[in-house]
C-alpha cells in the first residue's frame, strides 16, 4: 500500500521542497513540480480499467463495464451522472488525466418514465443544497438528497432525479429542507422538470425553459 501527496501549484514553474525526509527504501519519492512527474519516470497511474454497476432493485449489482464501453484505463479522476441530452436519462461525463481528456457516455437504456426536482431554497441556502427528497410510488419509497458536489473536482448539475420505471405519478413526494422544514406534495406527474420553493405551497414545472405553473 501507498500513498501519493500531490502538491497543485498555480504555476507550472513553481517548485515545492519536499516537507520532509524521503524514504527511498519504501519507494517514496518527491518531485518539486507535480507537471514534471513524467520527465522524473514516474507514473502515479496503475492503469485500472474503470468500472461500471448496474443497481438491481437496491439488493444486486451487475458489472456493466465492458458491455457499455466504460471500462476505460485512462486514469479517471472524476464521473458526474446528469441529463445531458434532455430527455428524461441520464448520461455519465468522465474525467481523466489520460487517455481522452473527457469522455461521454449516452444513456441507450429504454426511455421509462422519470421526474426532475429543482429545489429554491428561502430559510435554507438557496438552491437547497443537503434536502432530503422522498418519493413514494405504490409500495416503493426513493429517497435522494442534494449533494451535487460528489466527485473529485467536479460537480453535478444542481437537479434531483428520480427514476419512476413505469410510474406515470408519485403518490407523494416528501421534501426535508435543511432548515427543518417538510413540505409534502401528491399526484405529481412524471416525465416532467418540476421546481419547488421552500416558502410556496405546491410548485411550478419548466417548460421549454419557462417555469409555469402546473
């Protein structure tokens, strides 16, 4: 096992001494200009094919990696999941240091049905960063919570989505703000980019880029 301290100077002609004794025997080294790694013949990357999983109703994963093309070793550092294409699935962007700057992966699963959540916050900050949102359909509860911040470097688009399969409605969805706050709405229809507000009652949906009110 081993552990690579990387320094980000702002210039690539900054250089940074080492912060202490390096251990040659353990295979430790330092390089004062993390650009220069290469020219020095190091290489942090073990080459790892990256991996893909398909949840399977919350009890089983399926290894995906290959079928779809995502097993790439070019050193990932960072994959954001978002509706790139606007249309209800959504795709995965990946980040790496090689081997293609940056990748992108269409979702070519079979269109079911879904909903999209923004959340405006008032009491909370605005965008409601750290609700928690409950959707129940029938006797299958989805919970997701608003971290759009979750990879190395990078961040998600600031939209809650729900996958409903071949829901056409929640029955009701539960919105915990991080001020405390619950609000509770019913019958919200699928297949819709909804907004809520955390001092209004009910919510509005965006259409065409319009916000309206349903």
């Amino acid at each position: 096992m081993w552990l690579a301290v990387v320094s980000q100077p702002c210039s690539r002609s900054a250089a940074i001494a080492a912060p202490g004794r390096i251990d040659k025997s353990l295979g430790e080294f330092w390089v004062e200009n993390p650009w220069e790694i290469v020219k020095g013949g190091h290489n942090l990357s073990a080459f790892e094919r990256n991996r893909t999983w398909l949840n399977v109703r919350g009890g089983a994963f399926v290894d995906l990696s290959y079928l779809t093309g995502m097993d790439s070793e070019g050193d990932g550092r960072c994959a954001v999941a978002g509706d790139f294409q606007n249309n209800g699935r959504l795709d995965v962007v990946v980040r790496q240091a090689g081997g293609g700057a940056l990748l992108f992966f269409a979702n070519q699963f079979p269109q079911r049905h879904y909903l999209k959540v923004t959340l405006r916050g008032k009491q909370s900050n605005r965008q409601g960063i750290g609700a928690r949102l409950t959707a129940t359909v029938g006797r299958q509860k989805y919970v997701r919570e608003l971290y759009p911040i979750n990879s190395y470097r990078s961040q998600a688009p600031n939209v809650v989505h729900f996958g409903l399969g071949d829901a056409t409605k929640m029955d009701h969805l539960t919105v915990r703000w991080p001020s405390g706050k619950m609000q509770q709405l019913s019958g919200v229809s699928a297949n819709s980019h909804v907004v809520i507000d955390e001092d209004r009652e009910g919510y509005t949906v965006v259409v065409a880029g319009q916000v309206i009110e349903p």
